[in-house]
C-alpha cells in the first residue's frame, strides 16, 4: 500500500479532534446521562488537586495524578467543571497527536494510518468509557486516555518502521507512554510493560529498550521533584490498600469469565486465532508479542468496569497490516492472508458497538434534552455546567430489610444469609439502602448540620461518599477517601463522622464501623437524627 502524505494525515487528525472535541462545547455544558456518583467522585479528585492538593499525599486514590491533573488545570483557572472536562480531553488529544504521526508515519499505510489516528483521538475525546450503552457519562475517562497511550506504545514496540528507523525518538515514546500510563492508572502499565519490553528485546531493539528506560527515569524524576520522594510510598500505599480490600475486588465478571463467558469468548478466539495465523505467516515477533500481550488484554479488561475490550480494534489493525502480502499457507493449505483478513473482520465485528457508541456520543451529548436537568453540584454555582435530569438525583428511593427480629418474615432470616449488619456502641443499626436521590441526601444533611452549629468542620461518612463539603460548609479531611476503597484512611483528621441511617453502600458502613471498633477507637455520639448518626472519634 502507499504511504500517505503527512500533511494529509495531519490535517485529517485535527479536523476530527476539532469536531470530536468541539461539538460538546457547542452544548454549553456537560448534560449527564449516567454515572453521577462516578462524576460526583471525579469532581471531589478535581477540586482537591485544583486547591493544590496531591493525590495520594493529600487524600486517598488508586487513581494517578495524570487521571486528575489535565482538569484540574482548567478548573484551577477559573473553567468549571464541565468545561474543564471537555477543554482537557482536547489537551490530551493534542498531546498524543505527534506520538500518533510517529505511528501512523512510521509503521503503517493506506487507510491504516487514518484508521488508527482516529481510534486514538475517540478514546481522547468520547464522552461515554464504552460497551454498547448509549447514555453519555465522564465516568473512568482515565480508562480511555491510558488505552489511547497504549494504542501508541504497542505498535512502537511491535511493529517495524517502514521508514528510517528512528530508536531514540520510538524509545523516548515507549518511555514516555509508560510513565504516562503509571501516572494515570498502574494497571495498564502492569499488564502491557512484560510484552512490549519483549518485543523490543526479540527484535533486538536495546536502543529502544535505553532510551524507553532514560525518558521513564525522567518523568519519575520531574514527579518526585515536584511531589516529594514520599509520593511513590504513599502511591504504593493506596494500591496495597485497593489490592487487599474486599469492598469491591473486581468491578465487573471474575477473570475466567472475561475471557470464556459467551459474551466475551468470540473475541478471545480471534485474539488467539490472530496469534497462531501471525506465527504461521513468518511473523514470529509480532505473533510472540501478542502472544505475550494476551494475558494483558484480558488483565486490564477484568480490572475495568463493564470488562470491555478496547484491545479489538488494535488487534483487527495488526491483523490487517501484518497479512503476507504473497501466497502463504499453512499446514491445512489455509491462505494465510485470508485467514487474518478473516481475523480482523471479527475483532471489527465484535469491537464495533463499543467503537460506534464511542464516536457517536459527543453527537448523542450535542442532540441530549437539557429539559429537567439540574446542576449536579447545587452548592457550587461556578461547577453548574454539569448537569443531570432533575429526577435522577432527587427521586429518594430507600430500600428495608423485612426479616429482623419481631417482623413478619422474620423467620427467613437465617436463609437472607445477610453479611452487612453495622453495630455502632453495641447497638446494632437499621437494615436499609439508600438507592437513589443522593443529591438529595447531602443537601438535607449538610443544611442540618450547619443549622445545629457543625459548620466549618472535617467530616468523614462511613459510606461510599464522603462529599459533604461539595454541599455545604464544611472541609474535606486530609487522608481520606474521596470513594471509599477499604481501611480507614485520614480518619485521625477527622472531626466528625458522619454514619447515614440509611446508607448508599450497607457493606461500608458495616466495615469501617467494624474497623473502628477493632481498631480500638472511642466512638462518642454527638448528634442523632432520622437521616444520620453523628460521631466524635477518639483515636486508641
């Protein structure tokens, strides 16, 4: 195939980004369609980093500060939050735009150097994480930035330049590309550094390989200088601390099922039908790395939520590019190039609603009905250009267990197998879950607590979110978990606990009680209402 003109690909990469990242400003805010305690989680991260805090340093994340900081910028000077979000995912499209003319110019031609600027761009600028539903959301952004480095980083690694190679400049990307991805979540840097690192290796790329190692050691050094040496221990610390806790130990299906449940077991074949037709075609490399990037696909689509693989897209471009491009066979009399031209029909195949629902949603956000929507951040009149339908967030739905002692089917309790009871000073709390109208909640709760004089004060809930300074007066606590993830992280900052009657996550108010009973700490009650207990914690 021939190679396109870059000036043809330069122009066609900033058209879409112009259009992809533009048409949510023509909206004039950021109109949710999901996920609002994910959005209400990013905002928390945003605004702590905006007022110069650090992750990790400052409050508790497993998220890394590159995840956070490209909004946080915009916001620090003076964008709400909805904007900020569009103006960064526009400042992460044209940071990645010189590494994608690297791949695109360097290692592929035809219509493979369009196809592949423009699913780096869609995973830069879409506003929904992906799968096939169709609701707009900004909920793990961060999933998408960290595949569109990795789109760049394996093909760097795994493909051969077709032009002057260029070792220094591919390494220092590679190197880049990882830091980045450590930076903005260490799981895709975990699942993608052993086969890239082989890939360069067999193909004895040690250039490459130094020039990776000296860019990485780079950023590493800029971030501590920054940050502090203490940063990567207490980076290190929140991982350990998401690792071991049982709140949430996957987000979606158990490892076997990504990659053998019906739902996901087509694109796993073409996966391992991609790796064994490359080998057999004389690219032993290329089908060794993918060999070797197969458990990391699959990692990195179990660790995140809905366990969607975004690799497909990336397969179906190696499987296309990498076709003989004369006869070969293998030991069936298969003709090889067919058989990966097969392949990559598939991956498109089986990729295609994820994609589609990818490019379209900046499209469906422009087309959304603003009627009846709110801010989701009432108290924040500056961040009032994110917004979500009114009923979402108010419509108060509560759920009660009706098995306890004394009620009418109290005699199938044993058979509840129930797992989550909270017992604060030996008084064991009601059984019931908030399930919608979290808004709502914090709005009655916070106005409460600073009309009986806890203004101004550090509180900290025993529950999914601890936002009670995003609603009223009050101060976030140093240490503490946006999203609780387990343990009980910045609770000696704080001044108060908040314990909801009724709270959005049983489990956790049930094991931060429990971990603080254990823990030995004084849990003196200052306050009850039919909403919330509040605590004075003594620390042991």
């Amino acid at each position: 195939m021939s190679k396109p003109r870059l000036a043809v690909v330069i122009l066609f990469l900033l058209l879409f980004i112009a259009v992809m990242g533009g048409l949510p400003l023509l909206k004039g805010a950021f109109y949710l369609g999901k996920h609002e305690g994910d959005t209400m989680h990013l905002a928390e991260l945003v605004l702590r980093m905006a007022d110069g805090q650090w992750p990790h340093l400052d409050f508790m994340t497993p998220i890394g500060v590159l995840a956070i900081a490209p909004i946080a910028i915009f916001v620090k000077y003076g964008a709400g939050l909805g904007h900020a979000i569009f103006y960064s995912q526009i400042l992460v499209a044209m940071v990645l735009l010189l590494p994608t003319l690297r791949v695109a110019q360097s290692r592929l031609t035809g219509i493979w150097p369009y196809f592949f600027g423009a699913a780096v761009m869609t995973l830069c600028l879409a506003l929904v994480h992906g799968e096939a539903q169709s609701a707009v959301s900004i909920s793990m952004h961060y999933n998408r930035w960290a595949w569109a480095i990795s789109y760049i980083i394996i093909p760097l690694a795994v493909l051969t330049p077709a032009d002057r190679p260029m070792p220094k400049l591919d390494g220092a990307l590679v190197g880049l590309g990882m830091a980045g991805l450590v930076l903005i979540k260490v799981t895709y840097f975990v699942a993608f550094a052993p086969g890239v690192l082989l890939a360069l290796l067999a193909r004895r790329q040690i250039g490459m390989v130094v020039a990776a190692l000296i860019a990485g050691l780079v950023v590493a050094a800029i971030v501590t200088l920054l940050a502090g040496p203490g940063f990567w221990l207490a980076y290190l610390g929140d991982l350990q601390t998401v690792s071991a806790s049982d709140i949430r130990p996957q987000p979606g299906e158990e490892f076997a099922g990504v990659v053998a449940a019906p739902l996901y077991m087509g694109a796993s074949l073409t996966l391992i039908a991609t790796v064994i037709f490359l080998r057999q075609a004389g690219r032993k490399v290329e089908g060794l790395a993918m060999l070797a990037l197969m458990p990391g696909f699959f990692y990195v689509a179990y660790q995140n939520y809905g366990n969607d693989p975004q690799w497909l897209y990336l397969l179906a471009m190696f499987a296309f590019v990498l076709r003989p491009t004369t006869m070969v066979k293998n030991g069936f009399g298969w003709n090889l190039r067919a058989a990966l031209t097969t392949v990559g029909i598939l991956a498109l195949a089986f990729g295609a609603p994820s994609a589609i629902n990818l490019v379209y949603s900046p499209w469906r956000h422009l087309a959304a009905d603003t009627e009846n929507t709110v801010p989701l951040l009432s108290a924040l009149p500056v961040h009032d250009d994110v917004l979500t339908v009114e009923s979402r967030i108010y419509r108060v739905n509560i759920t009660r267990s009706e098995d306890r002692p004394g009620m009418i089917f109290a005699s199938y309790r044993d058979r509840a197998k129930r797992e989550d009871e909270a017992v604060l000073n030996g008084e064991e709390l009601d059984e019931c879950l908030l399930e919608s109208g979290m808004a709502a909640w914090f709005e009655v709760v916070t106005a409460d607590l600073e009309q009986a004089g806890y203004a101004g004060a550090h509180l900290m809930g025993t529950d999914l979110f601890s936002a009670y300074w995003l609603f009223g007066d009050f101060r976030p606590v140093k240490g503490a978990a946006p999203w609780y993830y387990g343990g009980l992280s910045g609770v000696e900052n704080a001044d108060y606990l908040v314990v909801p009657t009724c709270p959005m996550a049983t489990n956790i108010r049930s094991g931060m009680l429990k971990s603080l009973t254990e823990g030995g700490w004084a849990l003196r009650e200052v306050r009850r209402t039919p909403l919330y207990i509040l605590i004075e914690p003594s620390a042991p």
